[in-house]
C-alpha cells in the first residue's frame, strides 16, 4: 500500500515537474516578447510626442481654439502625448498577443484580436482625423476671413466662423464613422447643417455684398463724372 502510494506521488510530482519543465521555456520567450513591445511602444510614443512638438501642432490646435475646451475639461492640450500613448499600447497589445500565442492562450488572442486591435487602429484614425480637422479649421479660417474682407464684404469674421466650424463638423463626421459610431440620423444632420449654413452664409453675403456694390458703383459714377468734364 504504501509503496504503491509512493510511486503514484512520484509519478505526479514527476508530472508536474516535467510540465513546468516543458512550458518554462515558452514563458520565458513569452516574457521577451512583451518586454519588447513595450519597450519599442514607449520609444514610438516619446517619437511620436517629439515629431509633433517639431510640427507645432498643439500650438496650430490652441489656435483653433481646442486647447480651451481641452482646458475647461481639467486637461492640458498635448496631442502629441495622446497619439503616441494610443500607438504605444496598440503596439503593446499587438506583442502581447504574439506572446500568448507562444503560450498556447488562444482564447485570449482571439479576444484580443476581436475587440481591442481591430477597434483601436480606428481610434487612432478618428484622433489623427479630428487633429488634422483642428488645423484645417484654423487655416480656412483664416484664407477666408482674408479673402472676404480682400472683396470689401463686410462679415468677414462671419464667413470665417462658418468656414471654421463647417471643417470641424466634416472632420468630427468622419471621426465617428471611423469608429463606427455615426449612422444615417448623423449623416442627415450634418446635410441639414450645411444647408443651413448655405442659406445663412447666402443672406450674409447679399447683406454685406448689397454694400459693396453700392460703393463700386458710386465710385464709378464719380470717375465717370470726373472724365467727363
């Protein structure tokens, strides 16, 4: 009896012991992997945060007015930070799904796959849109508000307001179908919306353009006059 207890006893601990042995290696290349990723996700990130301090996006964004919404939040305004810290865990993820597969944890890989690296790229997407939207915004701005008032048409900062939110309406749109978050009722807004800002920027423009042609065409009866004497 006891002899055959001391052998079942060492044939498990033979067991698990020969199990330990055969999946340590496989742990132990699992923990280089993720110990890769992160530290190639931490160098993306901190270059990434580099790459937009050189490009002065923040700076472009503030002007656009996002770094006082980001304020009123509780936040300070560091895209940089933002895209490299989402680049930084995707690249994380995506090693750490190597790394369970080396362990065999395909449920877990498949989770992985399923929702996190198949949702997240979209999310960088949606931000690097909504970024370039902010700058868009403020460039538009801009070229318009100084083209207007180039044609002597009042409502120049009108114009400008339209063009600027009119840009962040599209980018914000576009964002949200990234993520896949925007549907048919959106879509139908954002249509409305630009009619309406159609229809307002066309009653603007007779207003203000109404002066402007009054004043053209008094010069030109003055210039007139003058060749005519």
């Amino acid at each position: 009896m006891l002899t055959t207890w001391g052998t079942e006893l060492t044939n498990s601990f033979n067991s698990v012991g020969g199990g330990v042995l055969n999946i340590l290696p496989k742990v132990i290349v699992a923990l280089v992997i993720f110990i890769a990723g992160w530290i190639i996700g931490a160098v993306l990130a901190r270059v990434i945060e580099q790459l937009f301090k050189a490009l002065k996006v923040d700076k472009a964004l503030d002007m656009a007015g996002l770094g006082d919404l980001v304020s009123k939040a509780g936040y300070s305004l560091n895209s940089g930070a933002f895209i490299g810290a989402l680049v930084k865990w995707f690249v994380i993820v995506a090693f750490l799904i190597a790394s369970l597969d080396v362990i065999g944890l395909s449920q877990v890989n498949d989770f992985l796959q399923g929702t996190v690296v198949f949702y997240l790229p979209k999310v960088i997407a949606a931000a690097l849109v909504l970024i370039i939207g902010g700058v868009l915004a403020e460039v538009v701005q801009k070229g318009v508000s100084g083209s207007v008032r180039a044609a002597g048409v009042r409502s120049a900062g009108f114009f400008g307001g339209v063009a600027r939110w009119a840009v962040w309406v599209f980018a914000i749109l576009i964002a949200l179908q990234l993520v896949g978050i925007v549907g048919a009722f959106a879509q139908t807004l954002f249509t409305g919306f630009v009619a309406m800002i159609a229809i307002a920027g066309g009653i603007a423009f007779g207003m203000g353009g109404r002066d402007a042609a009054a004043r053209y065409i008094e010069k030109l009866r003055e210039e007139i006059s003058t060749n005519g004497r």
